[in-house]
C-alpha cells in the first residue's frame, strides 16, 4: 500500500494552495459589518466585556456560532486585535470544504486525480468563497461544517452508527453557526435511505434508526441553542426572525429571486454547463430543443429579470459595471444556470448515489432561500456541490474541450478574485486608518461615523457623543475636489495601483 501522504497528495496540495493564495488577505481591515462578530466574541470569552454582544444583536440575524468559535481563539490567545485572528474560523471553514471534496470523490477519481484538482482550483479561485473565507463573518465555516457532515455521512452508508452520529452533530454545529444550513436537511435523509449501491439492502429499523439521529442530534442542539440564547439575551431564534422566514406561498417573489439565483449560481460555474448541454445532447431535436431554451431564457431574463435589482443580487462596489453590461453578464449567467438545471437532471436520473444525495439537498435549499431575502452570499453554499456535480458531468467531455472550458472558467474567477480582494482590501484598510486617526486626533467622539460605522463600527461603540462637527464621507477624486468644507483628514482607496474612492473628513455643511 502507498503512503498516506502519497494516496491523499491532491488534498494536501490544494490545502496549501488555499493557505498560500489567502494568506495575504487575512490582515485586511473589517468591512462590511464583520466587526459584530469579533465583539460579541469579545463578550463570550470576556464577561466584564459582557455588553458588547448588544452590538452583535443590534445589527446580526445569525446565529453565535462563529462568535463562539473565536471566543475559544481569543480565550487561547489571550488577544483580539489581530484582523488575521477573527478570520481564521472562515479559512478553517475553506479548509473543510476541500477536505470533504477529496472525501467525496477519492474513491470516484481515483484513476483521473486531474478531476479533484480542477475542482479544488474552481472552489479556491471562487470569488464568493475567497471573499467570504478571508471575512469574519458566519458564512464559509458553516459551508465547511455541511459538507464535511455530508462526506463523513456518506462514507458511513454501510457502516456503525457512529458515523451518521458524528456527522449528525457536526450538522447541528453547522446549523447554530448561520441558520440556513438546515435547509439541506433532506442530503441526510437521502443518506440513510439509499444504500451504497444497488445490492446492499437496509432493514426498515436500521432506516428509520438513522433518520431518528439525523433529525433528533442536530434538532436537539438547535433547540439547546435557542433555549440558551433566548434565556441569557432574551433573543428568540434570531433578531431577523421575523423577517428572514421563509414565504414559500409568495409565488411571484419566490419565482424572480430563484432565476436571480440561478442567474449568479451560473456566473460562479463559468461556461461548462453550456458547453456540456450541447456536446452531450448531439441529436437534431435536443439541439433545436437548447436553443430554443436559450432563446427564450435570454429573452425572458433581459426584459423581465434583468433591469430589477433585489435585495444583496449585485456586483458590488468593486465592479464598476455600467446597466447594459451587467444585465448582459447576468443573462448570461442565466444561461449558464438553466444549463445547469439540465445537467443536473440528467445526473440525478443516473446510478450514482452521490449525486443522487447533493441534488437531494441542493435543489430544496435553493428554493428555500429563493423565499427569503436574496443575499448572494448564500450561495456560497451552493457552489462547492454544484462544481462537484459539474465537473462529473464533464468528465466526459473530451480532453481538450474539458481542458480549455475549466481553464478559461479559471482565469476567468482569477482576475474577478483579484479585482475583489483588492477592493475589499483598500476599503476596509482605509475604513480602519481613517478610525485610528479620528481616535489619535481626538475628534472621533465629536463625529458622525457615515460609512465607517458599516466597516470599522467597533471604534465607535460606547462614545460619548459630544457636538457634532464633523462627517465622514465616500467620494471619488473629482468629487472630492468638489468639497468646499475643511478637509481633515483623507484615506485613499488604492485598487491595484489606482485609486478608486477616497475616505474624507471633512466639517459639517453650514447650514443655508
């Protein structure tokens, strides 16, 4: 037999592919509300600090699972300043997925390594999931917690109980770390229904033992969670409670915010699924049967889809788009996603159990957060599976045509990563300094926070206000030329060499 390392190299190689290209994102100041959880951190691993979780439920619908997991790092550490330090629960979280890929298709790709090598580069160039694995924010750690669940799930099939035990409380941590993990429930009942394959036979007791652990484990934590979190904060389930529900009878709204779905979910596949719809179903009338899919799909998604912008469904700041392009790249996403959906048709009508299992978890989740607010980045759970799924169907692509349609997909999620992180860089390291100098100059009481209170909030929490005399503003070069007030203080936001927006401080507008 080969050597552990030899018969498990790709995993290890893409781990340290992961570490290397994330790395230098990690020290980046927080935007975009990160901040929350490294205080409600603060107050778990800290009880005479105990007063800041109010910030955290001020302003967080999740969970605090990801708060409770730093609170232990902050605890060990004995320190919780480092930006790196809050981040490196979601980098565990990147972790785990390409643990729980090599889980799920070692034995599959076993003669063609290649395969789980595409797919590790896909999942680690993803723009979401870098994004999001270098943030201090509840969304890539409980991605990982779920598909580790999954695989350890899977691989128990025809095993004790102990493994669907394991993955059962590995589930229920994934759920009280952001809610909508939950939403793949139905994976997991799959898993204890079918067997490995055809020829083993599961007694009734033994199906329904299962399924008792995988509803009662993760069941019994939530409910131990909740019970807890609503004693000591006098919080039910959620702060958004209310209004993060699913409306699955909203038909008109579910309808529009799953094409929007589907429309991103193809923007983070890239071209594959379109090139294999069409290299697959060679006959005449399949043919004419995509492109009138295609017609149509665009048609709709231009007139209809495109012009409405809902909730989170954007390129953010970093992608300077102007209307018709990016309602050009969205219907092509589109195109892309309902390709997808064809795919994955096929797929689940074939023998393979796994696919069989994702599709079974995939398809309720992304109906059940078509019913809530759309936000893009719970996607993110969605593209590590679905890249998996796509990259089997491709397998059967020829090499070449398989070789230059995920190698474009690659250079094309590269320079999208880049462009991003860069961005999200400059902004949250000019949010920070721009804090740390008003705290220095002593004038941060005296200031309205703007945007800084978005990015770096934590500076401004517990003040004592004073007169108001000054304001942060975001303005580009020629709008800040534009300022007739005292400036005192500027923060540029360099992107790649260029600077994009710039941070000011400037006196308040006298009044007309």
């Amino acid at each position: 037999m080969k050597p552990f390392f030899v018969r498990n190299a790709p995993v290890f190689y893409s781990l340290v592919a992961m570490l290397v290209l994330y790395t230098p994102w990690m020290g980046r100041g927080y935007v975009n509300l990160e901040y929350p959880f490294s205080m409600a951190a603060r107050a778990l691993s800290d009880s005479s600090q105990s007063g800041l979780i109010d910030s955290y439920f001020a302003v967080q619908a999740n969970p605090l699972g990801y708060s409770f997991v730093l609170a232990v790092l902050y605890k060990i550490v004995g320190y919780h300043d480092w930006f790196w330090l809050a981040k490196l629960p979601s980098l565990s979280g990147g972790l785990m997925i390409i643990i729980a890929g090599w889980m799920l298709t070692r034995e599959r790709w076993a003669n063609t390594r290649s395969l789980f090598y595409f797919w590790s580069g896909l999942v680690i160039l993803n723009p979401l999931i870098i994004a999001f694995a270098t943030a201090s924010t509840a969304d890539v750690l409980p991605v990982g917690l779920l598909m580790l669940a999954l695989a350890i799930a899977m691989e128990g099939r025809k095993k004790t109980l102990w493994r669907a035990l394991v993955a059962s409380s590995i589930f229920g941590l994934a759920v009280i770390t952001k809610y909508v993990p939950a939403y793949f429930g139905a994976a997991f009942l799959v898993t204890a229904i079918i067997g490995e394959n055809r020829e083993v036979f599961k007694s009734k007791w033994a199906v329904a033992r299962e399924i008792a652990v995988y509803v009662l484990v993760p069941g019994s934590i939530l409910a131990i969670y909740i019970w807890w979190v609503n004693t000591k904060y006098g919080v039910f389930i959620s702060s958004g409670f209310v209004v993060g529900r699913p409306n699955i009878f909203d038909f008109q709204s579910l309808s529009t915010t799953f094409a929007k779905y589907l429309s991103f979910v193809g923007l983070c596949i890239g071209v594959t699924s379109v090139i294999v719809c069409f290299e697959r179903f060679r006959f005449t009338k399949s043919r004419v049967f995509l492109l009138t899919l295609a017609i149509s799909t665009s048609f709709i998604n231009w007139y209809a889809l495109s012009n409405r912008v809902m909730g989170e469904m954007n390129f953010g700041g970093g992608f300077p788009f102007n209307n018709l392009v990016r309602r050009v790249i969205e219907t092509f996403g589109l195109l892309s996603g309902v390709a997808l959906c064809v795919v994955l048709y096929v797929q689940v009508r074939g023998p393979n159990k796994t696919h069989k299992i994702l599709i079974a978890g995939l398809v309720p989740y992304l109906v059940l957060i078509s019913a809530t607010r759309p936000t893009q980045r719970y996607l993110i759970y969605a593209i590590p599976i679905v890249l998996l799924l796509l990259v089997d169907a491709a397998s059967s692509l020829p090499k070449k045509v398989f070789n230059l349609s995920f190698g474009f997909t690659l250079l094309g999620f590269g320079a999208v990563s880049l462009l991003g992180m860069s961005y999200l860089r400059a902004q949250g390291n000019a949010a920070e300094n721009m804090a740390v100098w008003m705290e220095k100059n002593k004038v941060i009481n005296e200031s309205a926070a703007g945007i800084l209170g978005v990015h770096a909030g934590q500076h401004f929490y517990g003040l004592v206000s004073k007169e108001t005399k000054y304001e942060v503003v975001t303005t580009s070069l020629e709008g800040e030329k534009a300022i007739t007030e005292k400036i005192l203080h500027r923060e540029p936001m360099n992107v790649l060499g260029r600077i994009t927006r710039v941070y000011v401080l400037r006196e308040l507008p006298k009044a007309p």
